[in-house]
C-alpha cells in the first residue's frame, strides 16, 4: 500500500461547483496533515493544515479522520483560478518527512 | 517576511557533467532544510534535509550529495550526472513558529541529456 494514495483525476468542474478530493494515509502514526497546491511548472505551496476537528478557510474546508486513516478537502463555488494539482501531505512525529502524495488535478472551465 | 531563493531556475547539463544548485532563504534563522526532486509524472521525492550547519540526512542512496555550509544556504551537488538525475528539484524550509509546515523555493528544472 501506497504511503499516501490520492485519486489523480483529472476532475473537470464548472465554475461554481463544488469539488471534493480524499486522500488516504498507511501510517497510523501520521502526526500532522497539510493540503498543497501545485500550479503547472511551479513550486508547491501550503493550502492549509488539516485539523483534527476539521477547519474551513473561505471556500476551502478540509477534514481528518483518523480512525479511517483519511483526508478530505471540499472546495466550493470553484474558481477558474483553483485549476491546478491539489497534494495531500502527511508527516509523522518531529524531525521526519513530509510524505507527499502524487496529487490530484482540477481543472475549472467556464 | 520570510523568503527562498533558488537558482538556476533552469538548467540543461550533458551526462557526466557536474552539479551544484544553490538554495538561499532569507528572514529567518536555524531553519530546517530540505531537497527534494520531482521527476515527470511522479510524487516529490526527498532526497537531503538539514537541521543545521554542516549537518546532513540523506534519505535515498544516489550519487547526488548535499551541504549546508552556512545557517541559511543548502547546496545539492554531482559529479557526474544521469540521465536520471534530470526532473525538478525544490528547496524547502521549515522553522519558527512551526517546524511541520515547510515552504517551497521556485525550483530547477534540470535536464540532462
């Protein structure tokens, strides 16, 4: 099993709907979770941190289950500008790596 | 505010060539450092992190090395380059206040051919 497994997609969305992307994780020792965003040809950058009582930022919420050892992020009334790959991200105890998975990709037409 | 920088922001090297990529943040001190590679169509991958000065983990065996020879400058280095080194290679810090979250430079798009 994969470390951190994430539907690759693509998920071709109009705008203003709702999209909702899982990830799931093989370390029950995962400590901490983040949600990534890759444009093409760019750098990744930090979406947000995925609490455990689950947190909203705008129009993007993310929740953790960690009995299921699962990760969501729901996006609502997408933007054209959200089209790019969205990585799940999960990191064991201090001083160890971040495991990324592949990514999933968006893509918002009008 | 905290920044990274990186540099060359594209770079295309024959086979057996070395290597040296320079990674530079800025605006903040005792960060952690990471390498990591993304070759097409597949996850980032870490290759080196740092906690210090001098100070460096390999994570996979390859015939690429890094160092940290000063607080805030993490070099990844070759001396002689493969076909399969070539992919996007990302710098990355970590540091106050949380050390989980890391932070991306811009990346090198190194081809070797």
């Amino acid at each position: 099993r994969k470390e951190v497994e994430q539907d690759p997609g693509p998920f071709n969305v109009p705008e203003g709907a709702t999209v909702a992307f899982n990830c799931t994780y093989s370390n029950s020792a995962s400590q901490s979770f983040f949600w990534y965003r890759q444009d093409c040809r760019k750098e990744p950058k930090l979406l947000m941190s995925v609490y455990s009582s689950g947190n909203e930022d705008g129009r993007f919420t993310a929740q953790l289950n960690r009995a299921s050892q699962y990760i969501s992020l729901l996006i609502r009334d997408s933007k054209l500008s959200d089209s790019a790959t969205y990585l799940c991200v999960v990191k064991g105890q201090a001083g160890t790596a971040l495991i990324f998975g592949k990514g999933t990709t968006l893509s918002v037409s009008s | 505010s905290q920044t990274i920088h990186q540099w060359p922001a594209t770079l295309v090297q024959p086979v057996g060539s070395p290597l040296s990529l320079e990674c530079t943040v800025e605006g903040t001190s005792n960060p952690n450092l990471y390498w990591y590679r993304q070759a097409a169509g597949r996850g980032l991958q870490l290759l080196f992190y740092s906690v210090g000065i001098g100070q460096i983990s390999s994570e996979v065996p390859q015939n690429l090395s890094a160092s940290r020879p000063q607080d805030r400058q993490f070099i990844l280095s070759s001396k002689k380059l493969l076909l399969s080194d070539s992919g996007f290679y990302l710098c990355a810090w970590s540091g106050i206040p949380s050390y989980n979250e890391q932070f991306f430079g811009p990346g090198t798009r190194l081809t070797v051919l």
